[in-house]
C-alpha cells in the first residue's frame, strides 16, 4: 500500500480542524523541519545567511510518518515553549 502524500495528509488536517480553528492556509503546502531559530539583524544576519548557504548536509536516509503532532510553540526571552495540542496516528 502506498504511503500517503504530503498533500492529501493536509489536505485531512484542514477538512478535519477547520471548523475548530477557523483558519485555513492559503499558500501552498509545504512541509518541513524546523531545526532551529536564529535571532540576528543586519551584519550578522547576512554571515548567518552566508554559513547557511555554504554549509551542506548527509542524506538522512528514509523514515515514516507513525503520526503528527499539532505543536504550539511560543517564543519567550528564555526560548521557545512547546505544547502539544494534538496527537493524530496515521494509519495505511
């Protein structure tokens, strides 16, 4: 059996959370990773801009998608908090 496709995944997030959170994205989906978060303006922001540019990273390899989790996060001067707010298991 095939594994879902990013696409039909948010497409059931929207149709399954729209009622509750009354916000539907209008730009395209386009799933990702957040690895981290850098604060920086001006001069460092472009040496920031510049390592990242150069910097390369191994194949990660492959995995699956078990589930989703639905996470706020609020930044705060300490860092970010996280809260799950939903656990969805993904079956096929």
């Amino acid at each position: 059996m095939a594994s879902p496709s990013t696409e039909s995944i948010q497409e059931s997030i929207d149709a399954d959370t729209g009622e509750t959170f009354n916000h539907r994205e209008e730009r395209e989906f386009l799933p990702h990773l957040t690895l981290g978060r850098v604060t920086a303006q001006g001069r460092d922001a472009r040496m920031v801009g510049e390592a990242v540019q150069r910097a390369s990273a191994p194949r990660l390899g492959g995995w699956r998608v078990r589930e989703i989790e639905l996470i706020r996060s609020e930044l705060m001067q300490q860092g970010a908090r996280y809260a799950t707010l939903a656990t969805c298991a993904i079956s096929g």
